[in-house]
C-alpha cells in the first residue's frame, strides 16, 4: 500500500473545506472559500512567497512564477470549488472528510479538482527548495466557479490577462485522463488529450395552453404542446459527423489496431460510415459526433385536477464544432410549436489546438515518461472546463488530468463516495513536476 506522504495529507486537509460553487454567486459560503485560501497560504508558504500573487474577483486566485528570459509563458490552471455533496448510503465516509483508508484518499473535489491544485502545488514547492527557476514566466490560475461555469472566476481571470495584453505559449487544464483502451479496441491503456470542447448551451422554453378545469380540457394543453416538442426533438436527432479533432483521435489509435481495424481507423475521411456507425454504439464516442439536445428539467401545474397556463422545460445542448447555438434554435423553432424561451446558459464549441505544437510535444514527453504503457491521443471533450475562457490568450490549450481512471472512478467523480487514490496522486505529482521542470 502506498505510503501517506505530505501530500496526501495535504489533500486530505483540502478535502474538508466545503468550497461548494452554485451559480447564484449569493448562495455560496465564500468564508470556506477565504478559509480555503489561509490553508494554501500556510500549507505552501514557499510558494506564496517567491511567487507573485493577485486576487482576482475576491477568489479567483492568480499567481506569476518569474522565468529567466522574456519568451512567451504558459498558463497552467486548476479549480477548487466542488460539486454538492450529503452524507447518504453512498458515501462510506463523510463527503468533507477527507479520509484516508486502503490507499484512497475520500472526499468531494478529491478527483476534481483539489487533487490536481494540490499536486501542482507540491511540485511547485519542490522546484522552489531547489532554488529552480524556469525559463519563462510560469502563470497559475486557480478559479472558484468552474462547475457552474466559472463566470465569477476563470472569466474574471481571462479578462484580467486581456488587460495586461497577455498572450500564452499554450495552456493547461485539468480534462483527458488515462483510461482502459478497451472503449477504443485497444489492449493498452490510453492517454486522452482534450484538445477541444464542445460548447454548452441552455436554453429554458415556455409553451402557453387554455387554463381551466381538467374535466373539461381544451384541443391543446400547456403540457401537451411542451410534450409533443419534447418528442420531436428527441425523435430527429442531429446526424452525425466526424470532426478533425476525432479523426486526429482514431488515426493516433488506428497503429494499435489489428488487422482490418487499424487500417479502417488510419482512413477515417474515406471510411467515415462504417466508423460512424461504430462509435455510435457508445453512449461516450456517440457524444463526440453530433450536437445533442437533452431535457434536463420540466416544471407544470399546481393542482392534479387544474390545466396550468404554462409548461416549462430546461433543455442543455452541447454543440459539436463546426455548430452554433443560433443554429440550434433555429431548429427548435423549424418544429413549429410555439413557445418563448430564455437563455441560461451560452458557451459556443472551442477552436481545436494545434496537435504539433511545441506545447503539444512538451505535453506528450511529460506523458511518456510517467505513464510509459500508454498510447498518447488527443480527442474532443464532451464536458466542459475552465479552460474555455482561456481561448482568447492562447492559440492552444490542452486538457489533461495526470491519473489513471478506470469506470468506477469515473462514475463517483459527481457521484457519492468520490475519491482519488494516493497512487494516482504522487504520478500526479511526478507529472507536474517533470511538466514544470521541463518547460522551454
């Protein structure tokens, strides 16, 4: 079993602040987020020390590592706020404990994304106990919103580097991990650089109906009418596609293919249909191909035996490059039911990073050397991350969490009884270490 070092103590530490982000900005407990903060002062203070630091918005947290020369810097950025979290059945320990047991370190935020800002902040301190200064100007950005959209951090952060006329060499964010190759046919485990997101939109819509008693209904009902678009959407999806970014993914993974597969992968342009069809199979490589549509909430009526007026449903669109959400409403209005509608939420697709960069090369040697089994591939992400706001001080970001994770893993990352464990903690560790040493 893994020794307890300092730095799984320190997660374990983080672990207990309850820094829970909520879009209404009113809603969220900053105190924890300011408690959160002295812990990283006093946790690191080598770090707060040699480095400079800014706040930016009261918690979005910045700080300048100063290199020797005056080449481009690069952005490295984590998030430590946290999903929701109830002590329930599924957590076998207190959600913000931060317990230790059988080589796991438990708690919210343990796999995202406090694990990835404590190993950074690990390395960092490392380096600075051995007086090592990089060659160019390191930045670090630590948002406090990232999982409702970070548009009280990351954004706040982004426009703060607009305003000192800063453009980065690339960026990295937390995103693709290393994961079984089994998804993807392929026996070696498989590092996944996101090198794209698709965009996330919301949308709430409102259909109208006659109110009144239900023994005597109208021809249409509020409920009704939101029903048969419900339908409609559901029944003609988008058809789907192969983008650049996913084609650069399956020719990466077509040399690890045998026989007939391999060559079909290393020809995706040429033998789109039937790969298509293939990926299709799978609720995670379907997502990568098409725009899709998902109602998420609905919400009617005050009585069982009274029409409401208005029916409304909350549909989340997650939109493929090469798409718009004008578009995407468009569509929803081409149905031809009636409705008004409000927008929630509008984060249009990122551009996609250069795959040959010097970022890129940098990013694919880190991996190599600490996951040495794994094949290396960039793919497009289907989730979203702070990195999104970045886009534009860099040409390119890229999007990689330094862990191996198997299915379970990934289930309790927003689920109950999420943890990380300390193996996956000290590669993550090695990673930034070797990562920030390495910089040129």
């Amino acid at each position: 079993m893994p020794n307890i070092t300092p730095a799984t103590e320190h997660l374990s530490q983080a672990l207990r602040f309850a820094t829970v982000s909520n879009k209404d900005i009113s809603r969220m407990d900053l105190s924890l987020f300011s408690a959160f903060e002295d812990f990283l002062e006093k946790t690191y203070p080598l770090v707060h020390e040699k480095l400079e630091k800014r706040t930016i918005n009261d918690h979005g947290l910045v700080f300048r590592w100063p290199g020797k020369n005056r080449g481009k810097p690069v952005l490295v950025t984590a998030h430590y706020d946290v999903v929701p979290a109830t002590d329930g059945s599924g957590w076998p320990f207190s959600p913000f404990s931060g317990h230790i047991e059988d080589g796991k370190i438990y708690g919210r935020g343990s796999f995202d994304d406090k694990g990835s800002l404590i190993a950074i902040f690990e390395a960092v301190s490392a380096l600075l106990d051995e007086s090592y200064q990089p060659p160019v100007d390191i930045w670090f950005a630590l948002g406090f919103d990232e999982e409702v959209g970070g548009a009280h951090g990351a954004q706040k952060i982004a426009a703060f580097f607009r305003e000192q006329g800063l453009m980065f060499d690339y960026v990295l964010d937390e995103g693709g991990a290393v994961a079984d190759g089994a998804m993807m046919g392929i026996e070696k485990p498989v590092a996944v650089i996101g090198v794209a997101e698709k965009g996330n939109t919301s949308f709430r819509l409102t259909f109208k109906g006659d109110a009144g008693h239900s023994a005597t209904p109208p021809g249409k009902t509020a409920i009704g009418e939101m029903g048969r678009f419900i339908r409609e959407v559901e029944k003609n999806p988008q058809k789907p596609r192969l983008t650049e970014t996913v084609k650069a993914m399956l020719k990466a993974t077509a040399p690890h293919r045998k026989g007939i597969a391999g060559f079909i992968l290393a020809h995706p342009g040429f033998f789109a249909p039937v790969i298509i069809k293939i990926l299709m199979g799978n609720r995670q490589t379907a997502a990568m191909l098409r725009t899709t549509s998902v109602f998420t909430m609905t919400e009617s009526g005050t009585a069982h035996n009274v029409l409401p007026q208005t029916a409304e449903c909350t549909v989340n669109v997650r939109i493929l490059q090469g798409d718009i959400s004008d578009a995407v409403f468009k569509r929803f209005q081409a149905i031809g039911i009636p409705f008004s509608a409000e927008t929630l939420l509008r984060d249009e697709p990122t551009k996609a990073s250069d795959l040959d960069s010097a970022g890129m090369k940098h990013l694919r040697r880190c991996i190599a050397a600490v996951f040495p089994d794994a094949v290396i591939t960039p793919y497009l992400m289907t989730g979203g991350t702070d990195c999104r706001h970045y886009d534009q001080v860099t040409k390119n970001a890229y999007r990689f969490l330094p862990a191996r994770v198997n299915e379970q893993e990934l289930s309790l990352m927003h689920g109950d009884g999420e943890y990380l464990s300390i193996q996956n903690l000290n590669s993550m560790v090695d990673f930034y270490t070797l990562f920030l040493r390495d910089i040129s």
